[in-house]
C-alpha cells in the first residue's frame, strides 16, 4: 500500500513536468523561431515477489510467470521538434529572413558559435549584421580576387554596411556610340556653325565630362556639298560645373590661358591645340592639328544612304574594328579613339605605369558605325550613348549606397545611386546529423553536444543543403495550440488521476488504522 503512495508521487512529478514543457511552449507561441518540445514518460523500477518457472514435465506443474509491481513513472526524453518548421511571417525587412529547409544560422557571441532559426536581424553601428542580442551572424566573405563570388572558407561576422562599403567605385567610359540619321538637306550644314552634337563620359574618379562635336558636310574643290561624306572635329571638353579642361579663365582679367596639366588631346590620332584669342575679344579656339584639318571623315553609300567607313588622313591615325581599304594613305575604321593626357594630383593609380599613374582619364572609343544618311525632311537626328553596341565600357559616377538586398541564396548586395550593385558577402547554414541533439541555451539560440555532431567551422550554402531563404519573412514558432491544448487536458487528467492514487491510499491506511477500534 505504501507502493502505491509513491507511485502515485512519481505519477504526480512526470505529470508536472510534462506540464512545465507545455507552459513553456503555449508562453513561446508567438516567439519567432521558438522550436516547442515533448516530453516522452517510460516505468521505472520493479519489484519482483516472484520470478518466472518454466514447465516442469516431472511433476506435471506447468510454468509460471513472474509476479512484479511496479514503482511508478519517470521522465525518459524531453525532445525538441527541430525539424518541424514554423509558419512564416511576412515584415518586409530586408534583414528578416526564414530558412525553408534543414539548417541553423550561425552566430557568435564573442566567445563562440552558436545556432539559431530565428533569421530577424538587423545593422548595429560597426555594419555588422547581426541579432537582436547582439550576436554577429556569420557567413562567407567576398572572394579578394573575383568580386562576383564568396569564398567558402571558416565563417567570419558579416560587415556589409563597412566604410568601404559605403560606396561603389567610379568606372571611367571607354565607350561610345552614335546612332541616328543625319539628312543631307539639313539647313544647319549650309552654315558656318554646322550640326552640334556632344556626349558624355566618366573619367576614372567618376567626374563627369561633355564633350562638344561639330558636323560639318564636306565642299569639293569647287565649294559644294558631297552629300554622303562628313567631317566631325571636337569643339570643346567641359567638366561638370561648365567650364572647359583646355583653359584656365581669369574674371578678373577677362582673360583665357592655357591648362598646362592638358598635356595632349587626340581624336582619331588628331592631336588638337588651343588657340587663346589675341588682345582684344576674349575666348579660345580648340582646333585639330594640320593633319586632321578636316577632322574625322564620316563617308556614307551615296545609294543605299548606309555608313561605309571612317577615315583620317595620315599614318597617325588609330584605329578600332578596322575594315578593308584599297586606299595606302587613309585607314578606314568603325570607331576612333578619343584620348585625353592629363596630369592630376590628385589621381594616382598604384597599379598603373607611366603616363597612366596620373591620368584620370581612359581612351574612349566612338563609334558612328550605326549612323545612316537618309531623308527626313531636312531633320538630322543624333543619339550618342555611353557604351559600346552590346552595353559595355559605359563607365559610371561613385555610387552612394542606397539599399541592401537578399537573394535566396544569401547573397547580400548592396545597392548603389549610380545604378549598380555589389556583392557583400553571403549567408550561410550550418546542419547537423542529429539537430534534436542540440542543447537549447536561451534566446532561441543552440550550442552543439556530443550527441548533435560538430559544426565545421566552415558551414555550407543553403542550396547544398537542398534548401532556399525566403527573404522580408521569419519563420515563427512551430507551437501547435491544439495539441498543447490537447496534451494539457490529459495531462490534467494524469495528474488528477496520480492523485486519487494517493487519497484513495491514504482512506485505506485510515481504515487500516481504525481496526484496532
């Protein structure tokens, strides 16, 4: 009878743990990343008042089986449903993310690294990402020597918000193109002034430049018009506040002098020269050198109004895309090189040699090539664009970084002003052969066990391991209210159950005792 007090006190201790278990899960139901937990009872303990015999041919006595009470109930495991996965939550933050798939974030502390499924994160002031506690997530850096790609190597804190991250660097142009349509019947080549056009471009600090072209038809010896060939010479270079690279003006003096730090300017291997105006009116004349008096000649088919080639006179001429010419004077080409030396102090390119250490600029190819020479009411049309025919060598401004994105990889881009993006590093997920082994140590967070198998040190990607993230989301809690519900009404129950066991007892022993009545 005493057995069964104690059995019953064993009853009433599991049913109140398990009740524990489902307190903590129903108090976590709305805990971001919070992995519930069961709790699994097994007997314990047995006295046998009369072991097993087995049949007895002799005496004709058959077996008999043993004869045991038990003591009562125990606690065997309280498990952790790991690899059930929570519902998701949408927030729209760009630093939320939910791992759809096996894995754990990997964080650190400071003193190590922990492991978690709650993907809420943010910036703290260094530009390291990392949880509400503080803790860094960790994951792959970008690859030193291809900025496309991370480097699968031990994780480290991920500072995507850096200084030098901060900004995108400039790009200098290396390209243009034109494309249009320039009508001979335009009024504008009757006139001294020509056709103007201009374009833009970047030099490698990302200052942006025009430059200002003229049009102009070429006059046979007779002075008139050959409709399908034109000249275009450069009139002037301005930087961005509108003042030209060629001259230095004095507003006190009213007067121009030469940039010494321009120390050349070719087009089409012209080498062109500043004229400063005399005394008296006040200006400069940028103008082509004696062997491109007539600058780049554009011809066009006089038939089919289609562009045939470029050319320039003279052996100085360069050359880009060049194309077969039966002319031993002339070389006839696609594109030409723009090229300007200068020499700034305050460009220096360690990796550069030469003139190139100090030039800010990079040669930039025009191509006309896309031109056509049709009628259209006398309307010439010009489209210069930055960049070649298949969109490369546009070049671009210093960017200022304007946003952070997440792809389902972990990739981590920011997102720059100037129409770019780069890659910051990637976030990683570490798996284990028995997740269910992991010791919970608070926070939502896991630290690894001798039953959870070990962390590499070096994680893996989500996709290898069969997985994606799932940005602007984080996974909730995996707490299932009926059920919770459920196991607390037969857990209710045990426990009212075991304690019956001991009132019912107690009322025998209390008969027991008023025997002696």
């Amino acid at each position: 009878m005493m057995r069964s007090l104690y059995s019953g006190v064993s009853g009433l201790k599991v049913h109140q743990t398990k009740m524990d278990v489902i307190g903590n899960n129903i108090s976590n139901v709305n805990t971001i990343g919070f992995k519930s937990s069961n709790v699994t009872f097994a007997d314990v303990l047995y006295q046998t008042s009369s072991s097993a015999t087995g049949p007895n041919p002799e005496s004709g006595r058959a077996g008999q089986n043993p004869m045991q009470i038990g003591l009562g109930a125990g606690v065997s495991a309280i498990s952790t449903t790991v690899d059930v996965v929570g519902g998701a939550q949408r927030t729209d933050n760009p630093f939320d993310i939910m791992i759809e798939g096996d894995g754990f974030f990997v964080v650190n502390n400071g003193d190590g690294n922990l492991f978690t499924r709650a993907g809420s994160f943010m910036v703290d002031a260094n530009g390291t990402l990392c949880n509400a506690s503080g803790y860094a997530v960790m994951g792959w850096q970008v690859d030193p020597n291809d900025p496309e790609r991370t480097v699968a190597d031990n994780v480290s804190p991920l500072r995507i918000m850096s200084p030098e991250n901060q900004y995108s660097e400039p790009e200098a142009t290396t390209d243009v193109h034109f494309s249009g349509n320039i009508d001979s019947a335009d009024t504008a080549f009757d006139s001294e002034t020509g056709k103007l056009t201009n374009f833009t471009f970047y030099d490698k600090l990302g200052r942006s430049y025009t430059a200002n072209l003229k049009l102009e038809q070429i006059k046979d010896d007779e002075g008139v018009n050959i409709e399908n060939q034109y000249s275009v010479t450069v009139t002037d270079i301005l930087n961005s506040d509108g003042d030209s690279i060629f001259v230095h003006y004095d507003e006190l003096t009213d007067t121009y002098t030469a940039n010494e730090d321009v120390t050349s300017f070719t087009f089409g291997g012209v080498e062109y020269e500043v004229e400063i105006n005399e005394e008296g009116e006040a200006g400069y004349t940028l103008v082509p050198g004696e062997t491109g008096a007539d600058g780049v000649l554009l011809t066009f088919n006089p038939s089919s109004g289609k562009f045939t080639s470029i050319s320039v006179g003279g052996e100085a001429a360069e050359r880009v895309g060049e194309t077969e010419t039966g002319d031993d004077d002339e070389e006839n080409f696609n594109a030409i090189q723009f090229n300007i030396t200068m020499e700034d102090d305050e460009f220096e390119d360690p990796v550069a040699e030469g003139d190139a250490a100090t030039n800010p600029f990079s040669i930039v190819d025009v191509d006309f090539s896309t031109l056509t020479m049709y009628a259209q009411s006398g309307t010439t049309k010009l489209e210069p664009t930055k960049g070649d025919l298949e969109g490369y060598g546009t070049g671009r401004s210093a960017g200022v970084m304007k946003g952070v994105s997440v792809d389902n990889l972990g990739m981590i881009y920011g997102v720059y002003d100037n129409g770019t993006s780069k890659l910051l590093g990637q976030v990683v997920v570490a798996t284990f052969s028995n997740p269910s082994g992991l010791e919970a140590v608070g926070g939502t967070l896991f630290a690894t066990t001798q039953n959870s198998g070990e962390f590499d040190g070096i994680g893996e990607s989500i996709d290898a391991a069969g997985g994606k993230f799932n940005t602007g989301v984080v996974e909730m809690s995996n707490v299932d209210l009926s059920t919770e519900f459920t196991n607390m009404i037969t857990t209710q129950r045990g426990f009212q159950a075991n304690s019956r066991i001991i009132t019912t007892s107690d009322t025998m022993l209390e008969e027991l005792i008023n025997l002696k009545r």
